[in-house]
C-alpha cells in the first residue's frame, strides 16, 4: 500500500475512533445533563406523556394526572387542594419539581428500577405503564385544622406534628403557601412567569419554613437543658431546688442575664418544675455554666441536633445550638438565644423524644408507595434515631411539661379531659421586630398520639405568657384534630 493510502486509511480509523469516543461520552458520561437540559424538548413533552402516580393522604387525594384531551400532551398535573398541602406535595412542573414530587419523581413517573417487573406485565399485556401512588404519614384533620388556625393568625410561620411512638409526619404547615396548579401546566412561559413571581416575593412563599428555615427556638430550648440537667444526676427531680436570682451574673460581660422584665423568679431558689412553668431564664442561664457546653451539646446531639443530614425525604436544613464561646453566650444559648438556630421539625422531634419516654424515632412523610394496581412497592421504616435521655428522666420531664399547662405559662393549650405537656417559647429577633412566639407539646401525657411544635413569626409582644396565648391556641387545634375532639 503507498504512501497516501495508508495515510487515509489511519486518518479514517482516527475519525471513527474520535467518534466511537464522542458517543460513548454523549451516551454515558453527558446523558443526564442533555436530559435535564432545558433546551431538550423531546424531555419536556415526554414529562405529559405519562400518566403520574397520585400522592394521598387517608382518603384525600394531593395531587394526580388528569387526561387533557391533547395529543401533545396527554397529562396535566393537578393539585386539588393546593395550597394546603403545597409545602409537602411541591409542584411538578416543565422543567423541574419540588419537595415529594421531586423526591419520589423516579417512582411517580414509573421509571424507577422498583417498578421494573411492572413496566414488564404492561408490555407483554399492551398496556400503557403509568406512575406509582406514594401515599403519605398525613393527617388530613390534622393538617387542615393547622392550616386553618396558623393562616387566621395573619402571621407568617410553621407547624410539625408528629406521632411519637412512630416518627410518623401527621402535619407540615408553612405560611405563607402557595398554590402549585400555575406550576404545573404545559406551557414554560405561563409557568415561569408564574414561578418569578413566587420568587420574587419578599415573604418568600416557595420557602418550606417547617424544614429549610431556622430561627432561635427561644425558651422552648430550656427542655433541652433541663434534659442534660436530669441526665447529669439521676436523683434529680421537679421537686429539687434550684438557684434563681433576679438577674445572673454573665462572667467577662456587664450585659448580665435577667428574667423577663427584670421579675423575680419566686424567693430566688425554686423548684425545677417552677422554673419551667414560669419559663425563668436565670436558673437555666446557671444550670448551662455548670454543666459546661460539652454537656448540653451531648444532649443536643442525642435529640438529633447538628447530627447526620435528615431526609423525611426531604432534605432538612440543620439545627444546631451555635459554636462553644465564653461562660455568657452558653447561658444564652441555654435559653434559645445567641446562635442557637432550630427548625421548627427539629422542635417538633425534641417534644416527641420526651414524649416517647425519651427515644426519638425518625421522623417519616412516606408511608408507602404502591404500583398502578395496587402491588406495594415501599413500606415505611419505623427507626429509632437515638435514646436522648433515660425513661425515668423522660417522665420527669414530662411531669414538669403538664404542669406548665396546667399552671404555667401555657394554660391555652389545655383540652378538657385531655393531659397535655408543653413549653411556651419567646425568641429574640431583629430590632424593630417583635419577638417570635414559640409552642412545643404532646398529647396525651400518659399515652402520647401527637407531638407539635410551632413557630408565629413575629408573633408576641415579648414574654412567654404572651407567646404562649399567641401559639398555643393553635397547637391545640391541632392535637385536637388528631385526637379526634
């Protein structure tokens, strides 16, 4: 062969190997980005070709694919109890989904390796594959009744409840919502136009405040160092005394640490239980500088504080109780303030821990999942997170939780006939702001069936007794729902 032969010849084995490599790379290492490329029109209208799975809660249906009448586009999501549900369901829209929608798009969609056997039946029968149906750990009474009275508030904010024994999600309320239909239709200028307008609300509706927000969780935060408090001496009890000044001495600071409004917390020692129920800041400013930060921190990790990433399966922004300073900040963060930042689930899960004398299960929003006829494909995992305190300090605790509802500073959350354990909260914001109003509690004490926390944004006029008129009313409605009174 001469010369320019086989020049040709290499030049030509060099081109097919050039394009052997580009498919392969196109086909392998660059597939789920040209996928997910907003210019891939062929993904777009393949997104309403299929019919997705429905999302339900006990016998409500949150979300399903309704039959268009259009060839193009077969299927349009709908949503048809939006804005109530929205900070749980999401939106599925043209080019993208949010929250179950987007964490179980996979199985909605159909194509999942779950519902590979499926997928296999329909072809050899001729039938159309459609999405798996995920129904969902909410309480419809419950997540209505929340709806309703943080919505009547007029103040922004969030609930989680949950069922202690299971972690089992029964609530998941932020406000101000959205509604998710405008999203989800087929046509990317009428949705975007639609999403910026979302997105560029200054109340931020799009946001889930119940899991990607956190604020200081105020004096809800002191059952967390009453609990390293028990956990450090087991003869501990409501009835052991404590030291409670008017004002406590901050060590290398003149900003010392009063009680609200500078009151006097009884004859300057108490009880414990005292110190809860009136929500006194000294006692636990001095607790938190005995015990040492290493101390509370512990505890705060056995409640799943600054610990591994929580999927429910929803990522979950972190809690945690600010970095270790001086004596002076660890008093404040002992009390909610400082750096102390928590998600309003994170809350919900701590109230729950106590309840469930003290094991914290992980909290869950899936219950199961079952393919178009019904064959189940997922069940949920009822697991223990962690134990954060023994039983016997659990029930301690949750003796002196029923007494700040029986006699302290949260006497709105009472239900008749019902023992009710809880812990008012006011959090410190920016200056011009009033402070948020904070509620955690669980219902019934004896045999707990729901544990709630919830934050009013911007909701008291500063003490806990405040707070406590503005969120417990609404905790409350709640645990009624469940309960079913």
């Amino acid at each position: 062969m001469n010369g320019p032969l086989k020049r040709a010849a290499l030049a030509c084995m060099l081109m097919f190997g050039l394009l052997m490599i580009n498919v392969n790379y196109l086909q392998a290492v660059r597939a789920e980005d040209l996928r997910d490329d907003s210019r891939n029109t062929r993904n777009f209208y393949a997104r309403y070709e299929v019919e997705r799975g429905r999302i339900t809660a006990g016998d409500k249906v949150l979300a399903e694919s309704v039959k268009t009448g259009d060839n193009k586009f077969p299927f349009s999501r709908r949503y048809p109890e939006g804005k109530v549900y929205a900070p749980v369901t999401g939106f599925f829209a043209p080019e993208s989904a949010s929250d179950i929608e987007r964490a179980k798009d996979s199985l909605l969609d159909g194509t999942s390796a779950s519902l590979l056997i499926r997928r296999s039946i329909d072809l050899f029968t001729a039938q159309k594959s459609k999405g798996a149906n995920v129904e969902l750990t909410i309480n419809p009474r419950a997540q209505e009744a929340a709806y309703k009275a943080l919505g009547d508030s007029g103040k922004k904010g969030a609930l989680v409840a949950i069922e202690p024994k299971t972690g089992a999600i029964l609530a998941m309320v932020s406000i101000p919502t959205y509604d998710p239909n405008p999203l989800s239709k087929p046509d990317k200028a009428a949705v975007n136009a639609a999403y910026n307008k979302l997105a560029e609300n200054d109340d931020r509706p799009l946001e889930n405040r119940a899991i990607s927000r956190t604020y200081p969780p105020g004096s809800t935060f002191k059952v967390v160092t009453m609990a390293a408090y028990l956990e450090s001496d087991d003869t501990l009890g409501p009835d052991s005394q404590v030291e409670a000044p008017q004002v406590l001495d901050l060590p290398g600071t003149t900003a010392d640490l009063p009680n609200y409004g500078g009151a006097a917390c009884g004859a300057g020692r108490v009880t414990l239980s005292f110190a809860l129920e009136k929500s006194c800041n000294t006692p636990f400013g001095k607790i938190a500088m005995e015990l040492g930060y290493g101390a509370l921190q512990e505890q705060a990790l056995k409640f799943g504080i600054d610990g591994d990433a929580l999927q429910i399966p929803m990522a979950v922004a972190p809690s945690n109780i600010g970095p270790e300073e001086d004596k002076a900040a660890l008093a404040q963060a002992a009390i909610g303030q400082r750096s102390n930042q928590m998600t309003p689930l994170q809350m919900a899960m701590i109230a729950a821990g106590i309840a469930n004398n003290g094991v914290v299960m992980k909290p869950y929003l899936v219950e199961k999942i079952a393919d178009a006829e019904g064959g189940q494909v997922e069940s949920a995992d009822q697991d223990e997170l962690s134990t954060a305190m023994s039983e016997d300090n659990a029930r301690k605790l949750q003796e002196m939780m029923v007494n700040v509802v029986d006699k302290g500073t949260a006497s709105a959350a009472q239900i008749p006939g019902v023992k009710v354990g809880g812990k008012t909260g006011t959090a410190e914001t920016s200056q011009g702001r009033d402070p948020h109003a904070w509620f955690i509690s669980f219902a019934p004490a004896e045999d707990p069936q729901v544990a709630v926390a919830l934050i009013v944004e911007s909701g008291s006029a500063g003490s806990d007794a405040s707070g406590g008129q503005t969120a417990a009313p609404i905790a409350k409605s709640v645990m009624e729902a469940v309960l079913g009174r």
